[in-house]
C-alpha cells in the first residue's frame, strides 16, 4: 500500500486555473498555504488541466511561495492528447508510447518547477496502450529520480492486470462518491486491496451539491442529521463515509475555497458508527441493502 506519506486528503487543482476560479498567482499561493496549514500537503494535477496552463501557473506560485518541496507532494496524469491551442492534435486521443510519456512528464516537471514528481498516473486506459512501451517508460523515469512511484487512473481491473504483468501499479485514482457506488459494487475497490493498490477517488462529492433529484434529496436529509451529530458540515460526512471504507482511499477534493479546504480534514478524525455509514448508502439507493 501506499509507502509515500499523502495526506488523507488530496488538494485537486483542475478549478484552481483557467477551468475554474483561474486564480492569480498570489491566490494560488494562499490556497496553498491554507492547504498546508490545515494538514493538506498533496496536491493532485494533470497536464491537461487549464488546457495545458494549470501546472505552469501553479509551478509559478510555487517558486515564489517559498515552500518547501519536502513539505508537499504532487502527483500528475498524462496520456490524454486534447484539442488545444498548445498541442497540434486533430482530435482527442490518448497517447503512452516510451516517448510521450517520458516527455510528458518532463514538462510536467518543468511546468511545476520540481526535479520529481511523488506520483505520475496514467489518465485514462487507451485499447492502443503498449504494456512493454509503459513499463520502459515509467523504469526510466524512476531510476533517474524524476518520479518517486507510478499508477493509473479510470482503470478498470483488467486493464490494471494487463499493466501489472510489466510493472506494478501503486495507485488507481477512480470516480466514487455516494452518488457514484460502482467502484465498490463491481469489484474495483475488491481489485485494489487484493492487488495492495492504494485507491484514489475524484469528485467525491459526487452529485449531491450539483443535483436537485430525488437522490440528492435523500441523501442530504441523512447527511444533515449526521452533521448535527458529529458536528462538522454535511460534506465533511461525504468525505468520512469514503474514508470509511476499508480499502483506505483517499479524497481528492478540487475545491478552490479557502474556508472549504481549511475544514477538509476534519472528515479524518471522524469515527462514522456502522449504522450510520449504512443509512448514507441507503439513502443513496432508496433501498435496504439486500
């Protein structure tokens, strides 16, 4: 499982640039600073994000932050070739010969103004994925210090199985929530703890905050009475229902609101009883579990 030390809980940055609140550099600095302040130190990128823009203003406000590289921990993905005025593609695709992920990676290290990466994923599982060509790729990349450790995202367990016949996957960061249950339901989260890979999960928040359906509704009713009871706001009990979860995942929150990274942490110190986790789950369904 996982050797190097993230925190429980995961700053995501794709809204911190041009795709969301397109912070200032002097914004991206204090959201930093709040981060770490309030026990976030990892934060999770992708060279797609902000269209190939987010890592180079996030590097920016990290080499003026006068931040410690040792105090912090980045991951990032790659493999996704977008439409983008920065890269010559006439069409969406994704691309993991040797070379591009090689390549890849180093931008993202330049953009990011760091000699290493703690952890670079591979963003999404292409039929074309060359299993010799990645493994050669990510051998390199770590004997020349330029990633510290190496996994996937969206991949399902086949596809991990085909990766790990070459090389192993520390992590898989996959979409669950408690609007999302799949990863626990078709054997995914099975997958990775047989495997000793260390889940990750993006939007964990799932719909609930975005839908006004009969779900959220539900879901939000349970949520409310838990927060009364453990005192801490309703999404901190999303969060903790994750946690839960004996595969040891961790949340990967892309929120760029300092107050809301400022309380993220609070879901760790919360013991959710066993009833209480299953009244979440139900009011996810609609149903009694079998």
């Amino acid at each position: 499982m996982s050797k190097i030390p993230f925190s429980k809980i995961i700053a995501g940055t794709m809204t911190w640039g041009v795709w969301g609140k397109n912070c200032s550099t002097e914004q991206m600095i204090a959201l930093m600073n709040t981060c770490l302040e309030n026990g976030i130190s990892t934060f999770d990128h992708a060279d797609i994000y902000g269209g190939y823009t987010t890592e180079g203003a996030f590097g920016k406000a990290f080499g003026e932050s006068q931040i410690n590289r040792k105090d912090i921990q980045l991951i990032s993905k790659c493999g996704i070739q977008m439409m983008s005025e920065n890269r010559n593609n006439s069409i969406k695709h994704y691309s993991y010969s040797k070379e591009y992920i090689i390549a890849s990676a180093e931008q993202s290290l330049k953009h990011l103004q760091t000699d290493y990466l703690d952890l670079l994923l591979l963003h999404r599982p292409s039929p074309l994925m060359q299993v010799d060509e990645i493994a050669e790729a990510v051998e390199k990349l770590k004997i020349e210090g330029k990633i510290l450790d190496f996994g996937v995202s969206n991949f399902t367990p086949s596809q991990s199985n085909l990766i790990e016949t070459k090389t192993k996957i520390n992590y898989n960061q996959i979409e669950f929530s408690i609007t999302h249950l799949e990863p626990m339901l078709d054997g995914s989260l099975d997958h990775m703890q047989t495997n000793r890979t260390t889940p990750m999960c993006w939007s964990p928040l799932g719909s609930v905050f975005r839908n006004d359906n009969e779900q959220s509704q539900r879901i939000k009713i349970v949520a409310n009475k838990l927060a009364i009871k453990y005192a801490v706001s309703d999404d901190i009990i999303l969060l903790a229902w994750i946690l839960k979860h004996p595969a040891g995942i961790f949340p990967v929150c892309g929120t760029s609101d300092q107050n809301r990274l400022a309380h993220l942490m609070q879901a760790t110190t919360i013991e959710m009883e066993l009833e209480d986790w299953f009244s979440l789950w139900t009011a996810s369904t609609g149903n009694d579990v079998p």
